[in-house]
C-alpha cells in the first residue's frame, strides 16, 4: 500500500464552517486538509491504499455517507509514479 495525493473538489454553495468540517472528520476523512479559496470548497488528501481507485473510491463514498457532494476529482502526478 501506498498514499496517493489527491483534491476533491466539493459541488457549488458548500460553505467550509465548522459544521461542515466535524463532518468530514466524522465520516473517516482525517487524512485530508479542507481548503476554501472564495467559493470554492476542496479537500486535499494523502489516502493510503492498494491503487489509486481504491483511495478515491473510498473518499467519495466516505463523503457521500454523510451527505457531501463530490464535483469533480483532481490527481497529483507524483502519485502515478512508481514507489
């Protein structure tokens, strides 16, 4: 297993609060930094995994269990490479 480094881009209107925050956490995401820029809502992660798919497969569903939207996805290139 390996980390893979990853964003997650959160849907439109989501608002980074403290709510919002406990949420993440809750839901098993505490291997990932919230950022906001304006009002953009991202989610840096470091996952450790099998493969790339899993770490993103994982993150998305853990998200998704309580409630938060996932827009879109965007892959660092150094996690592509070899370990």
């Amino acid at each position: 297993m390996r980390a893979y480094e990853f964003t997650l881009h959160l849907v439109t209107g989501v608002e980074l609060d403290d709510k919002l925050t406990e949420l993440i956490f809750e839901a098993g995401c505490d291997d990932c930094t919230p950022v906001s820029f304006g009002p953009k809502v991202y989610l840096e992660f470091a996952k450790v995994a099998d493969s790339l798919e899993a770490a993103l497969s994982e993150a998305v569903s853990l998200l998704d269990s309580v409630g938060i939207d996932v827009a879109s996805a965007e892959v660092q290139t150094e996690a592509l490479e070899p370990a």
